[in-house]
C-alpha cells in the first residue's frame, strides 16, 4: 500500500474582493492544515503570487479592475507561475464562464454560496495532483542529474582507459569481460569487440585455476585487493601475433567494483551488490 499523500503547510492564494468571502474560506482552510494568503484584487494576487510561489489559486471571477479571467490569462502566461492550478470562484454557473474558466487553464469551478465540504474536497483532490506531479518533477530532475553524472563517469573511464599506458578490461559479476581498452586488446592480438563478452577464464592460460581466478576475479577492494598478480594469458591463435609466441605473462591489478563507495561496504546491514572487477595490466614482464 502507498504511503499517504501529506499536503500539511501546503500555500493557498485566496484572491477575493469581498472580506467576508476571504474570512470564512480562511477559516476552513487553515483547519485542514494549510497556509493561507489573501488578495484583494486581481493586481495585488499577481504581486503576491510571485513571492510565495502557492500550490493553489482560489480565484473569483467577477472582481473590479483586474477580474479572475484577465488574471489567470496574465498568470498562465508566465512561465514561472503558469503551473500553478486554478480553482474559479463564481457566483455564476453561466455555462459559456465555465467554457471560458478551462479554456484559460482553470482546472475546476466552485460557486457561491459555498458547500464547504464540496470546497474542502475539490481543494484537496487538486492539491493532491499537485504534489503529485511536483514529486514526479523532482523525481525527473535527480534522474537527469543521475544520468548526466553516468555519462560523465562513463566518459572520463573511456579517456582514462585510452590515455593510459597500462592495459584495462573490466569483468561483470558472472566474470565476462564488458569492456577492455586498445592496449589490451592489442597486446594478445584482438580487436576490442572480438575480446567483449569473452569470460576471463577463456583468454588466460592457468595450471591452478582454483587459485589464480579467485584472485583475478577478486571481490576485494583497496589494500586488499589483488596486486602484481603474473596471469599467462592466450594470444589469439587468428593474429599474425600467435606465429612469434603463443602466451603472454602480464601483471595484474584487480579491485572488486561494488554498488557504493568503499568506505560503506564495511558497515553491517548494507544492501550492497556485487558488480565486477576492473583489471589493470602492467607493461608485460620478460616471461
């Protein structure tokens, strides 16, 4: 079940020229928990709204000057407050002001005399849908940060991995290599995309895999990751390279890559998943 939607503190613009009107919708509107501010006129409502930026507009129709119309037009065409719903107050169900309302982007009407328990409901369903679609925008936004932060990550791995003098493949957690760099690849005589998808146990050449791979594959992080590991790996028997040697003995550096920074793995209770181990190959040795 979803957890309730809390609308306490949310800002309610009562624009209004009549005090009385203004008094009583306060009153029953600051007993449900929310803030309320109040207007006059349609000119004052648009000072007003600019500062305290409120999630819902009660706006009445028929006032001097200013009338609600001209002031939700003036409204829905700032791009800073053209969110904000509208809720008409009308003395009048004229059916061509209903029309009028919506087509300036009103999202409901409430007539006078009041029915304060149909203005409470109408209040809340809209202020629901605010906040939904507030939470959904915030949602968006971290989801776009997060991407950006993903792309840029991505991309300064792509220019370490190339500007670097030491080979670099990373494993998945099912120990398949999903990407290597041209110092890599080129070394044992492939092509980077004939290397991607290839599990690590298929390039190297081990007598005691059940101690080698461990280490290679390994899941630990900082110091006690795995370094200066020698790993004979396979030349690819394709290249012109297998003609002059059939194995080449590289030192290894590995460090397991987990779902969040190294210093929280050791905490207990972390929900924390293995993703893979990122390999450093150093300059081959004279083996």
């Amino acid at each position: 079940m979803s957890e309730p939607i809390s609308l306490k503190d949310m800002k309610i613009l009562l624009v209004d020229d009549t005090p009385v009107n203004i008094d009583v919708l306060s009153k029953s509107l600051m007993n449900e928990g929310y803030n309320i501010f109040a207007a006059p006129s349609g000119d004052m409502a648009l000072k007003i709204v600019e500062k305290i930026g409120p999630d819902l507009i009660l706006l009445d129709v028929m006032m001097p000057g200013l009338d609600g119309f001209e002031t939700c037009q003036r409204l829905k065409s700032n791009d800073s407050t053209k969110d904000i719903p509208i809720i008409f107050i009308t003395a009048r169900a004229d059916k061509n002001d209903v029309v009028n309302g919506f087509q300036l982007g009103g999202v409901d009407y409430i007539t006078k005399p009041f029915n304060y328990e149909e203005v409470l409901r109408r209040v809340e369903t809209h202020l629901k849908i605010r906040k939904l679609m507030m939470n959904q925008k915030d949602l968006n936004n971290k989801l776009v940060d997060l991407t950006d932060e993903l792309i840029e990550g991505r991309n300064h791995y792509q220019v370490i991995s190339e500007k670097t003098s030491d080979g670099i493949f990373k494993l998945d957690h099912e120990k398949k290599v999903i990407s290597c760099n041209s110092k890599f690849s080129s070394i044992l005589g492939y092509q980077e995309r004939e290397i991607v998808g290839v599990p690590i146990e298929k390039l190297v050449n081990v007598v005691a895999p059940e101690i080698i791979m461990p280490q290679l594959t390994t899941k630990r992080f900082g110091e006690r990751a795995t370094h200066n590991l020698e790993v004979q790996f396979c030349v690819n028997d394709q290249s012109p390279l297998w003609n002059e040697r059939k194995f080449y003995t590289l030192s290894v550096d590995s460090f397991g890559i987990w779902n969040m920074p190294n210093n929280l793995l050791i905490q207990k209770n972390k929900d924390k998943k293995f993703l893979g181990t990122l390999c450093f190959i150093k300059k081959p040795t004279n083996k």
